[in-house]
C-alpha cells in the first residue's frame, strides 16, 4: 500500500473519530466510557457472558477488561455469578440497572445516527450503507500476521 493511500486511510480514522465523538470521556453523554458501553452492549445484546468471549470479541486486554468489569459491576450494572458447567469462570448478566442503562446508550446512539444523517437523501445514504457494506467485506478486523 502506497503512503497516499496510507495518509486517506488515516485520515479517515479522524474524521469518523470526530463524526461520533469518540474521544469523548463519556459515551454519548452518559456516564460510561466508550468501551464500558460496549461491554454492557456484547453482555446485553450479543449474548458474549464471559471474560474469555469479551476478551476474543474486542481484542481487549485480560487485566484492563477485569477492572473494567469490576467497576461496572460496583456500579451496579453488572452482575457475576457462578458458572455451573466451568467453576473457574463466572457468567456476566446485567442487573437492571445495567439494562437501563444499555437501552439509554441504544436510544442515543440511534439519536446520533438520525442526526448525522438526516440531511441525505434516500439515494446518498444507500450510498453511505453500500460503502460501509464494501469496507466490512473487505477489511478484516484482525491482522492476518496474528
């Protein structure tokens, strides 16, 4: 890959960090970091209810997602409980609160996405999804040297 090609990339990367904010402290106005909010969006949605699956899932570090989860689980959002089949792991579920709070981050981000796209026409963002579509069927998001 040439270095123009490298530079378009890159600077794409900012622009959509930009477009969503998400360097943000706090996702979309919550109080969750962007990655607290995944975490409550892969145990909540994508059914992934252990550390071992979360760590695969977001290429995340072993230690940083144990603190995570404790503080999530302080905060009362989550909530681990004993695995029947493996007693060395533990089942991640959200508490109640932590379902709220999952529904919230949804709604926003739902929000967010109305708004960035609302000036559109039907035309340009098929447009947008179609691009999107072709970045996904060709960029994997793991390096293949791994």
């Amino acid at each position: 890959m040439d270095s123009q090609a490298i530079h378009q990339i890159r600077h794409f990367d900012r622009f959509y960090t930009q477009l969503f904010r998400l360097t943000d402290k706090y996702h979309l106005h919550t109080t969750l970091t962007l990655v607290e909010a995944r975490l409550l969006l892969e145990i909540g949605e994508n059914h992934r209810n252990t550390a071992v699956q979360l760590t695969q899932a977001l290429t995340i570090d072993k230690g940083y997602l144990s603190r995570l989860l404790t503080k999530l689980a302080d905060r009362g959002l989550l909530q681990r409980t004993a695995n029947p089949v493996d007693k060395r792991t533990k089942i991640l579920v959200l508490t109640t609160a932590g379902e709220a709070s999952l529904a919230t981050i949804n709604e926003r981000a739902d929000e967010q996405v109305q708004h960035l796209f609302a000036n559109l026409t039907p035309t340009e963002t098929q447009q947008v999804l179609d691009a999107m579509a072709t970045i996904q069927a060709h960029v994997q998001t793991k390096p293949t040297d791994e």
